[in-house]
C-alpha cells in the first residue's frame, strides 16, 4: 500500500519535473534551433532575407539541397572581421568591470541591509528594488538628465568644488558603468542579503571568542560563509550585461561598441540577419559556461534545503 | 587567608531594555574550580557567561578576572574561551581548521599549530575525522570538536553553556564524567552552565544557584542539596517535602513545629523564634515508610498510601497523612523486603529523624 502511493507519487513528480522541460523546448530550443539554421544560411534581399528555405514538397531532393546550401561563412566571418571580436572583447570587458564594481557596491550594502534590526529589513529591501518598479526607459532618460553638460551630477561636483569645469559624462565608458550599475544593482544585492541574512550570528561570536577582531572575522567567517551569495550575484549580473543593449546605446559612443549593439545594426541596419544569428549563437557559447555554473550551483542548493 | 578570585562579578546588573537579566549579583569563581551555574530557563546564565566572554557589557557593577576590571576588554582579548550553546562550529572548516582557528588568531608557528591541534584530537578521540567538515559529523562528535575548539587555546576560564543539552541520555552521563576527569587533568578553570542538576551535582566542586538573575546560593553540591537555604533552592534541586508549620518551642538544638496536630522536631538549622511561621524540608528518601510504628522515632504519622510510584532502583510513595498532608517518601527497591510489601491503600507509619529536615523561614 505504502509502495502504492508511493508509485503514484513519483510519476506525478515526474510530470511536475517535465513540465518546466517541456516550457524550455518550447521557447528555448525551437527558437534557438531556428536562429542556429539562420546562422548557417545566406543573406539575400528577398523575403525572408535569408537562403535556403526547406522546401519539403520537393521531398528527399529538397532536404539534401537544404543541407548542402548551409555553410560555416557567417562565422568564419565573425573571426576575421576585428569589429566583431572587439565588441565581444568589450562586451565581456563592460560585464567583468561591471560585476566586480557592482560587487564592491552591494556587499556593503547588503551587509548593512543584513544586520539591519529586523523590523526595518523588509522596508529597507524594498527600498532597494522601488526604484524598478518604474519605467525602465524613464529611468535611463533621468539618467541621460543627470550626466548632461548642465545635468545634476556636473552641478553636484561644482557645488562641492570636485571640479571646476564641466565634465562630459554622457556618451563615455563612464556613464556606460554608471548606467549599468545603477540597473543591475538589485540583481547583486539581493542574493548576497539572502546569505548573509541566514547567516548565524553566532559564528561570528565564535570567531570573536577564539581571537579574530572583527575586520578578520569578516575575511575568515563572513565572506567564505557568503560566496554562495557571491557567486549568485556575480553570474545574475554578468550573464545579462554581456549582452546589455540599451544602456550602451544611450549612455555610451561608439568606444563601447558592446556586441548587443553589433547584433542590433546587423540585424536591423544591414539586414544581415545570417550574421546577427551567428553573432548571437556564439554569445551563447560563450555565456554557456557561466550560466551551466550558476544552473549547477542553484540546483545543488536547492538540493541541500 | 582565603585565596584571590579568578572571576569576579561585583554588583553585576545587566538590562535589556526595561527587563533586568542579572541583578546587582556578586560571585567569586576561584581557579581550578569546577564551577557549575544552575536556575531555570530565562533566569539569566548565558547573559552571565556573555558579560565574562565579553559579548555583553554590564549596565552597573565590574567582572574581573585575575583581578583585573574586563570593562572595554572586547572579546578577541580575553582569554576565556567559550563553547556555544549551539556549538557554533565553522560549517565551511574541517575540524582540524575549527580547532586550529583560535591558534591561528596568536600568530603560533604551523609545527606548534599542528601539533596542538593534533594533541587536542587525542583528547577528544576525533583522529580519524580531522578533515571531516561538521555537518558530516553526529551529534556527540561535533559536541567533541566544539569542547576541542576551545579548549585548544588554553584558556584561562573555560566556559560551557549547556554543553551537553543536545545528547542523547547515554551519551550525556557519560560524557559528564569525561568533563570533569578533563577539567581535573588540565587543571583549567571550568564555568559551566545548566538547568539540569543531577549534571550540576555530578560534574561540579561548587554550585551557585540562580533564580531571575540573583544567586540563591552558592555552595558544594551536598550543602545545596542537604541545607539548602530557601523554599525555592530546596524544591528546584530534587524532590522535597515542605511541611507548614507554627514554631511552638525553640530548643537549644531542635525547634517544635506544629500543624493541624502534627508535631515535628526539626534540627535548629535556621534561628527562629516561638510563634513564627517556618517550613520543614524533608527529602523523600528520609523519610522511612513501615507497616507498624517504631517506638524510638522521634517524628512519625500514621496515613494511608494513595500512589505508587516504581522507579527502577527506587519506588516513591505517596501517602496522606492523617492530618490531611501528602507527602512523599522513597525507599531504595534492593532495602525492600517482600514480607513488607506496602500497597496502595495500606495504612502506612512514617518515620524520621530531626536532622532529616532542614528549617527553613523562607
Ligand atoms: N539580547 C537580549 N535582548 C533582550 N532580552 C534578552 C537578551 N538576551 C537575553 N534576554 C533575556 O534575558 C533573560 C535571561 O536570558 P539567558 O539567555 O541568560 O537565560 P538562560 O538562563 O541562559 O536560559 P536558558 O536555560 O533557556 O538558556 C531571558 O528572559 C531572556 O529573554
Ligand atoms: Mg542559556
């Protein structure tokens, strides 16, 4: 009887489990699959703007010509032309820096959010995430407000006689940083606060009973205790600034080519969609690993809870 | 002349908000001590130990330790050393790194860490799992490597909060004796804090009993337990008798109690005067239960037994007394003989000696 129910009750896990899997073929891998045929076609100028299409009322014929006409052109393509590897240079450049700044920032941050009395912590985490509950475009032109020649941080600056003239922020590396931090900040600070928050204060007591003044306690107790957290935040962030379109497109020039932005002007501006399939293929392959890193190691805590 | 202290609490008061934990307490702890803090839950002994590690500072009054005020002393420079309530144990270090991380903090040499850390693994029989991390540990061995953490700096006091409240009956008893042949060979000062006094009774040299952040006494395990100096010390440290009654007669060595007709000589424990209410305690396995009356017993009462109580090694009785009183004798099972079996409903004599009882006026 227990055995019965038992039965029952790991097939209907075993649905539960599929459900999610059946979502991702779907929505992940058909698209993805299309967009991998685009890649290995060719551009043309009719509609659609690439070549060939299967043609199965042609029957076996048809589908050996399909399979002979894709070719690799597009990505040797990628290698060969220097604009593309320095936007994927750039890009994995933009997200390191961005991640690393944003952890400096967020770890204070949720540090201070974790030790924070009890009551105040769930206002102070809303805090943190009210920002995003409005317009993601308003908030990018406030931005574009605020680092303008006459804007409110030039102001700021000679208010505080920081600077004596007016600095150009807009459409440089820094407002590129300014504008990606700011808009991936909750994506740090809220993993780090969820470690950090379980953390048991005792721990520290310990540390502190066996010798360790506080600042060392924070390297040899809270940090390793955290790089759960750590590593949460830092993949949430990295992965999606790769590939991160709007911020370099309106706050940045054209030094910070990102590939998100290359992708954009092939797709859109020369309609070469072959190209911007591939572009985008091998910015998967390259965020591949990180994202199975951050797959793995959600799935071994949820494991462990 | 009467040694110097190693702790000192003098006129302790520590406050959270408006509630009082520990209230204007004064404890002398000597060294090489066994040191055993009892009470209730909540009645304040892990704020006691707390102020002495230094994770607390008291409102009003000084902790010294070899003589010396502790106020402003943060935790990482004093040498006591602390075994959590919760272990406490460093989930991401082995468990020769949590026993090598307060010998890492003085800046040792690696051979003299590793040694020591090798030394404390013997004591504590944990060889085999030094890199073990401590969730893949049992109860009792983490409990192991949390006694070898602190115990590893050498601490001048150790201090033990409820050390061995997660294990298992078995493994408790034993472990108790292990604390205190360890206390005895290292020679090092241990406070440890309890609300279970058989623990508090087996381990320690001396108990202070508390009771909402006061002392109610201190004294060696046998004084607290034979001459207990309150109502409430008497009741919290085993099973006791307290009888009600009117001083009657003061003698130069017993005093007359009288209740509803009952007339008790008790031993003049405590100085009262004729006319006075005082209270008895007797323990249950002083008092002695029979089927007809001694002539020689100088307190006895007939009454009938209401409930038995079989305990293994000894069976409690509960009798109501002619008078209206319960109360409770004990008699070890391997004194009993069949031809005395007493059952419930037998009219039963009880009997004892003056010095059975202590005198108590509070
Ligand atoms: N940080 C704190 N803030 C407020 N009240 C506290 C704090 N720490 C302890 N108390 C209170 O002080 C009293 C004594 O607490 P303490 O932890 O010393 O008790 P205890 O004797 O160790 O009890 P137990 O046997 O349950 O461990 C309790 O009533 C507790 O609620
Ligand atoms: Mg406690």
């Amino acid at each position: 009887m227990g055995d019965m129910s038992k039965t029952t009750n790991t097939r209907s896990s075993r649905l539960i489990v599929l459900a999610p899997y059946a979502w991702l073929v779907l929505f992940f891998l058909a698209p993805f699959l299309i967009v991998l045929k685009i890649s290995l076609s060719q551009s043309t100028l009719m509609q659609p703007p690439y070549a060939p299409l299967l043609a199965l009322d042609a029957g076996w014929q048809g589908l050996k010509d399909f399979f002979g006409a894709l070719s690799l052109d597009n990505y040797a393509a990628l290698f060969t032309d220097a604009l593309y590897r320095r936007s994927y240079l750039k890009s994995l450049e933009v997200a390191a820096v961005s991640t690393a700044i944003l952890l400096f920032i967020g770890y204070p941050v949720a540090y201070a959010l974790a030790r924070a009395p009890r009551r105040w912590q769930a206002i102070l985490v809303l805090l943190v995430v009210l920002p995003f509950w409005t317009s993601f475009l308003i908030r990018v032109y406030a931005w574009i407000n605020i680092l303008q020649r006459d804007g409110l941080l030039n102001d700021a600056l000679l208010a505080l006689h920081i600077i004596d003239r007016p600095t150009t922020w807009l459409a440089t590396d820094s407002a590129v940083y300014i504008g990606i931090v700011y808009s991936y900040f909750p994506f740090m600070v809220l993993p780090l606060y969820a470690t950090l928050e379980r953390m048991d204060e005792s721990l520290l007591e310990a540390a502190a009973d066996l010798g360790a003044p506080p600042w060392k306690t924070f390297f040899l107790v809270t940090v390793p205790l955290s790089l759960p957290g750590i590593a949460a935040g830092a993949l949430l962030c990295f992965i999606p600034i790769t590939g991160e379109f709007v911020m370099p497109d309106l706050l940045g020039s054209s030094a910070t080519l990102m590939i998100g932005q290359t992708l954009w002007t092939e797709f859109f501006g020369n309609r070469d969609w072959p190209a911007a399939a591939a572009l985008a293929v091998v910015l998967l392959v390259i965020l591949a690993g990180p994202i199975l890193l951050y797959q793995r190691r959600e799935a071994r805590a949820l494991e462990r809870r | 002349m009467a040694a110097q202290p190693l702790v000192t609490f003098d006129r302790v008061t520590k406050r959270f908000g408006d509630f009082t934990a520990i209230d204007d307490l004064t404890l002398d702890i000597f060294e090489r001590e066994f040191f055993a803090l009892l009470g209730p839950s909540g009645c304040g002994k892990t704020t006691l130990l707390r102020l002495l590690a230094g994770f607390e500072a008291p409102d009003e009054g000084r902790v010294l330790l070899g003589g010396e005020d502790l106020a402003g002393v943060p935790p990482y420079r004093r040498p006591v050393n602390m075994m959590f309530q919760s272990y406490a144990l460093f989930p991401h270090l082995t468990v020769a790194g949590n026993i090598a991380f307060g010998l890492k903090q003085d800046r040792l040499p690696k051979a003299e860490i590793a040694e020591r850390v090798d030394e404390m693994l013997a004591l504590v029989q944990l060889g085999a799992l030094a890199q073990r991390k401590p969730d893949q540990l049992s109860g009792g061995q983490r409990q192991r490597v949390a006694l070898a953490r602190s115990l590893a700096k050498r601490p001048k006091v150790l201090l033990l909060d409820e050390p061995l409240a997660a294990l298992d009956r078995k493994l408790r008893e034993e472990t108790r004796f292990e604390l205190k042949e360890l206390q005895a060979r290292l020679a090092t000062t241990f406070v440890i804090v309890t609300h279970d006094q058989d623990e508090a009774m087996t381990v320690a040299d001396r108990i202070a009993v508390m009771d909402h952040g006061r002392i109610a006494q201190v004294g060696v395990p046998a004084e607290i337990y034979e001459q207990p100096n309150s109502r409430w010390v008497a009741e919290f440290v085993g099973d006791v008798n307290l009888i009600e009654g009117r001083v009657t007669t003061v003698y130069p060595s017993f005093v007359l109690l009288e209740r509803d007709g009952l007339r008790l000589r008790v031993a003049a424990t405590a100085v009262v005067s004729p006319g006075t209410t005082a209270w008895a305690a007797l323990r249950p396995e002083k008092i002695s239960i029979a089927h007809e009356a001694s002539d020689s017993a100088e307190n006895g009462a007939a009454g009938i037994v209401t409930d038995i109580g079989y305990l293994g090694t000894v069976s409690r009785y509960k009798v109501r007394l002619d008078c209206g009183l319960v109360v409770e004798a004990a008699m070890m099972n391997a004194s009993r003989r069949a031809s005395q079996t007493i059952g419930v409903n037998d009219r039963v004599w009880l009997s004892w000696t003056p010095e059975a009882g202590v005198l108590l006026t509070r």
